[in-house]
C-alpha cells in the first residue's frame, strides 16, 4: 500500500514528526508512506511526491484550517484516488457539534462554518479518524490514536545538552493562556526565588501572528509579555520537529499542556508522547483519569492540576524519584504505543 | 442522452454562448442538457443541476482553473461519474507541451499559479478520452473534436441570396450600420494582428468607416498585465486615437451577435496560440450569423478545411485595403461566399453534428449501450 499524506508542511508541528515515524517503519512491512507536495529544503529527511499515481491511499490531516493543494493538484489526486481509499484524520475536533468551552476555546466559531466543514468532509472521503480515546459519536468515525511511542529516541541522559532550565514549557501559544495564567504563573509567582530559569518556548508567546486576524482569532494567541518578565521567564522561537526532544531535554522539569477543546475531546497529540523521549521529568496538566488511560497507573504522580507550585517542587528536589515514574511511563508507552502498532492500524483504516 | 457540462460560466466571457447552444440544441434533439453546479442567476436559460444520476457523459469544458468546480463538489463529481463516462475538451490547448509564441502561451505560472505538468495530470486524470477543438491535434492521443458550433437559428437576417443581402447591406443607413468594422472579443493575445488590421485599415478607413472595438482592455493595458509583465494584452492607445477607432467595454454574450452587426465588417481573429494549434472558438462561427460580412484574418489551408472553399474569398491576406474597398464596390461576391459558407457551416458544423461526433467518439471507448 502506498499511502500519501494531504497537510500542512509545518517542520515545527507534531503532526510532521509522526508521518515522519510512518515514513520511517512503513518500509518494514512493504508499504511506502510520503508527504503530498514538492521537496522541501527545511525538510531533509522527509519523502515528498506529487506523482498521484505512485499511490493508492491519501490521508488527509486536517488542523483547524482546511488545508488545500493548488486547484490541478486537487483536480489530479481526486480523480486518481476515489473516495473509498481516501481517509481524513480530524486532528482538532472539527468533526463534532460546535463545542464551546467556557467561552473561550471552540472548534467551531459558528454552526455556519461547522456546516462547511462538514460538508467538505463528507465529500471528500467516507471515514474519519480521530486520535482520541473517546468512542466514536458516529458510525463514519473511528478512534485512532495516530501518534506513536518509539524507545529508540529515548535521551541518553550521558547524552543530554547541560541543563539551561528548571521548568520549561516547548509548545505553541494557541489556546494555551487561560490555563498558563490561571494555573501556571500563580504557582510560578509562588516559588520563583525557590527554581531557576524558566522558558517557554514556541511560537506567539511573545506576540500573535504576524498575518493577524487571518491567523485565528486573536483570543487564541493571548499573552502578557510584562507579565513574562516580571516572573523573569525567558521565551524563544519555536524549534523543528527534529529538535524537539533535544530542546526538552535541556530542562529538568517539562510541562505538559494541551489546548481545552482537545483536553474535552480526549484527542491526543504527539507532544504526549514526545515528551517521555526527552531527558526530563514531564509534568502534566492533564486530567488524572485520562493521564493514566493512556500512560499507566504510574502516571498519577506526575499529574499537576490543583498542587503546580508544590509539585514542581517536589520533582525538583526528588530527580531521582521522578526519574523512577519516568521510567515505568516509558515502559508503559513502548508496550502499548510503538509506531509498528500505529501503522498496522493505519493500514487496517485503508484497507477497509 | 444525459449529458452534463463541467465549466465555469460567465455572461460576459469564454464559452458561454456555445454552452447555450448545447442545451438549446439537445433540447431538440431530445437531449438532456445542463452545466453542473448551482443556478447562476445571470443566466436563467441555462439550466444547472448537481444531480449526478444517470449521466450519460460529463464533458469537462477546460480553459481556465476555474472551469474545475471547487470543493465540495468537485469530489462529488469525480467519485460520482466513473472515469468511462467522463470526456475533457481541452479549449485551450492545456494538453500539450509548453508552447510559446510571441507573447501568446499554454501555461505559464505566473498567471495562473501552475505549471505544464499540472494541467497534463489534471486533464489526464479526468478522463482517457481528451478533445480540442481542431481538426488536427498535436498529439495522436489527443481528437478532434470543435465543440463549439453554428446555429443557423441565429442567423440575423438569413438572406436567401447573395443579391438581397448586398442590396441589403448597401442599403443599410448609419443608424443602422454606425460603424465600417466591428470586433467583438477581450484584448487577450490578439494586439498584434489588430494593430496589422489597423495599418492596413488606414489607407481606406475614410470610405470603410469608423472602426469599432468592444471588449476589455482595448484602451489601455491593465494593471495586473503590467504587474505580471504580460505583452499579450498589449495595446496603443495613440494609434487608437489617430485613426479615431471607438473602443466600448465587453458586452454580453447574448449581445455580441447584434453588436458585430452595427458594421459592415466584421473580422474574425484568432490568438497566435490558437493559430498554431488550429483551434475554433465560438466567434469563428458566430461571426457568421452577424449581419456583417466577416473578414477571416486566418490562414487561407485553415479556413478551406474549415469553413469550405466558398469562405477563401473572405480571407483578405495582405492587401487588406484593397479587400475592403473591392467589398464597398462589389459586395455581391461577397456576400454569395457568406451564404455558401453559412450553408457548409449549418451542414457540417451545427449543434447537431456536434452532439453525433461525441456520440461517436464516446462509443468507441464505452462499453456497447453505455450511451443513451
């Protein structure tokens, strides 16, 4: 099977690093997965094509933009590759009732634009698959977990970059203030004389997108960079794919957050497993229930909400404890979540 | 036959007019005919439809992008018509190498944002089966197929002799006949063989009359040509001025036929692409239902294949003053080649033979009965 993947070209985005996986174990059982598009020099080690009839499979991933080809592109892939064989991965929830959180995220900001996105969904493929852990609400949906856990880019920590950091956040600022303001700059405020530097770093954390409203809506990029420096909290542009891991790696403790409409639908991200690579203790702000649905039972002593200021603290003072958790994690996620499991399941969705 | 028409319609350009020619064709034929999409509210004898059962054939009418429907029907189209039962007519000669000639082309990027191959894997893509609209397409997988037609029916003033419709035209007063020479069509590629007309025009342009240009672009260049360096959409707004050519804004489709027939003249040209290729469009054949004698600025070989030998005389090659002025003084001979090339364009080009050729063209690659 030949699969061909529809999306964004973002080195800086998970979605990237987990078709770069499929790409990576797809050979081992003689199939070949690429990228839609022409090669790009950001993007070394990734396969791209335009050559529609080298493939027999095309998996759209969509985020919260329909994300389009050039118009003959789409005319020539559409007429090569039917319906039956093409599978959208709804990557952000789009492919739900308009979800509303609290006034503040949504995947949807009309039921206008739901209906556009549905309708452009049903015509363009006959299944949908989420990366959630919750039951599908719909008979063309079915869970897929998507992202996948691979040992073999666990951090040496002989191998670690020294430690710039005490509490690192590496993670775009799209839907992620309310919760960084709520949860994490209070419990920062708190011990800030008791750790050392902080950083977040990712795109918009310092200002929102330079194409304004076009981006998104401007809720979504919010920030306080007065804030950010009176807690003395460093930030930096966002890294490639490639050099996520390594980033992480260059703090002892990260923080995991993950956007509120996701956090609801239960969809899982790559960063829940990248961060188990990295050589650091990952903090979670993460419900308890779904943190040890997915990472084992161990995963309880690394929940954050309700004690962020106290656990930090904890993890910092007790690295060899927290090394410990770290590592009945990882040996939960390489049993349960290798990229040889995610493919098959990804060839099974296309064979049906 | 159900027979569906994929393109993008629009009242004021392409091909608009020979899409209503289908459906008024089909429909007395005993065709079914519509263009896919919604109804276009500028064009209510056109019917639309996004009904997709039982078409027999979808004709994918191909010059620009936007001739390909967008999302979310353009899937629905693909997945709903098997690829048997789909036919591309390449109007614009996508489905070749990249041709340049003079400032003319096939593809180029920068206009449109794609490139050769893209147009070759889109059209080949949609169907095995690629049309153009000439009687001898470059390559041996392409066929032959005009596509656009004539309809007698719009014949102006059908003159039953070449003697009546001279007297007619002699007759013809400045209110009825305000201009010596009338073209309508975009200033799109053809500057250049209209700037030749004008300088062969300008010996006689007293006695001819007043030329008149309605279309876009024809007064000046415009910002977006000069921005992308486009030449194709040249113009000189001077020699318009000295030789005191009218230029008016583009008409629409339905007003074309009465605006070519305010002159005596009315000459046919085709872009240096076309040329090349021998490609039709519809004012080849719809200048011929104007009430004005054509001039067909077209290879002598082209127009004989084409429009007969009687047309020939029409042709006026490099004396186009002398061809002017002999027309003034004698305009029978003239007019008796319209009425013999009226005559061999409703035998061979009409509407009808149209829908027979695709008929045939598509049954020689559908299985037997596909085609109703």
């Amino acid at each position: 099977m030949n699969i061909l993947f529809v999306m964004k070209h973002r080195g800086n985005a998970g979605n990237t690093h987990a078709v770069a996986n499929y790409m990576r174990v797809a050979p081992r059982y003689g199939h070949t997965v690429a990228m839609y598009g022409d090669p790009q020099p950001h993007l070394p080690h990734l396969k791209f094509s335009t050559d529609v009839r080298a493939f027999d499979r095309v998996a759209y991933l969509f985020e919260s933009e329909l994300y389009r080809i050039k118009p003959l592109r789409e005319v020539a892939l559409l007429a090569t590759i039917p319906k039956r064989h093409r599978l959208i991965f709804d990557m952000d929830g789009m492919y739900n009732p308009v979800i509303e959180l609290d006034g503040y995220d949504s995947n949807h900001c009309s039921e206008t634009e739901r209906a556009r996105w549905i309708e452009y969904y049903d015509s363009l493929a006959d299944r949908v698959a989420k990366p959630t852990l919750a039951p599908p609400n719909n008979q063309r949906v079915r869970a897929m977990i998507f992202y996948g856990y691979d040992p073999i880019l666990e951090v040496d920590p002989a191998s670690a970059p020294p430690k710039q950091y005490d509490i690192l956040h590496v993670g775009h600022n799209w839907w992620r203030w309310r919760e960084v303001a709520g949860s994490l700059l209070p419990a920062f405020r708190q011990i800030r004389d008791q750790v050392g530097e902080i950083g977040f770093i990712g795109a918009w954390w310092d200002k929102p997108p330079e194409e304004g409203p076009a981006a998104g809506p401007e809720e979504a990029f919010r920030s306080d960079p007065e804030v950010f420096r009176q807690l003395r909290i460093r930030t930096e542009a966002a890294v490639v794919y490639t050099d996520v891991v390594r980033t992480m790696s260059a703090a002892r403790i990260n923080i995991f957050t993950q956007r509120p409409v996701l956090h609801h639908l239960k969809h899982l991200t790559l960063k829940w497993f990248e961060i188990f690579y990295a050589d650091t203790v990952p903090l979670l702000m993460l419900d308890e229930d779904l943190a040890v649905a997915v990472y084992g039972e161990a995963a309880r002593e690394l929940v954050l909400p309700g004690r962020v200021a106290q656990k930090l603290l904890d993890a910092l003072r007790r690295p060899d404890h927290y090394r410990g958790v770290v590592e009945d994690v990882r040996r939960h996620l390489a049993a349960h979540y290798s990229y040889d499991r995610r493919f098959e399941e990804l060839v099974a969705a296309m064979r049906n | 036959m159900k027979l569906l028409l994929v393109t993008s319609v629009d009242p004021w350009k392409r091909s608009v007019s020979s899409a209503h020619k289908w459906v008024e064709a089909g429909r007395v034929l005993g065709h079914e005919v519509a263009v896919y999409g919604e109804q276009h509210p500028d064009l209510p004898a056109l019917p639309f439809t996004t009904d997709l059962s039982d078409v027999d054939i979808a004709l994918f009418v191909v010059q620009v992008t936007a001739d390909f429907p967008d999302m979310p029907y353009l899937a629905r189209l693909l997945d709903g018509i098997p690829r048997e039962r789909r036919v591309v007519v390449d109007l614009w000669g996508r489905f070749n190498d990249t041709i340049r000639l003079e400032h003319d082309f096939n593809h180029l990027e920068k206009l449109d944002g794609h490139l050769g191959w893209e147009w070759e894997d889109a059209l080949g893509a949609v169907s095995g089966a690629i049309l153009q609209p000439t009687l001898a397409p470059l390559r041996p997988n392409v066929r032959s197929f005009l596509f656009h037609g004539y309809d007698p029916i719009s014949v102006v003033r059908p003159y039953r002799s070449a003697r009546e419709a001279a007297a007619a035209w002699r007759a013809a007063g400045p209110a009825e006949k305000p201009y010596g020479v009338a073209y309508v069509g975009g200033n799109w590629q053809r500057w250049e063989q209209v700037r030749r007309f004008l300088e062969g025009y300008r010996p006689v342009r007293r006695e001819v009359g007043r030329i008149c240009l309605t279309g876009w672009h024809w007064d000046k260049r415009p910002d977006w040509a000069v921005q992308k360096g486009l030449m194709g959409v040249d113009t000189d707004p001077s020699l318009l001025a000295e030789l005191d050519v009218e230029v008016r804004d583009g008409v629409r489709f339905d007003e074309v036929v009465g605006v070519t027939g305010k002159a005596r003249f009315a000459p046919v040209f085709h872009r240096p692409l076309f040329r090349h290729l021998g490609f039709v469009t519809n004012r080849t054949f719809e200048t011929f239902c104007a009430d004005s004698l054509p001039v067909l600025m077209l290879p002598r070989d082209f127009v004989a294949a084409l429009y007969g030998e009687a047309a020939v005389k029409l042709v006026p090659g490099d004396d186009l003053a002398g061809h002017l002025t002999d027309a003034m003084d004698r305009p029978e001979p003239y007019w008796d080649a319209v009425l013999q090339t009226r005559s061999h364009l409703a035998r061979y080009h009409s509407f009808a033979q149209r829908f027979q050729e695709l008929r045939a063209l598509t049954a020689e690659r559908a299985p037997s009965g596909a085609v109703r």
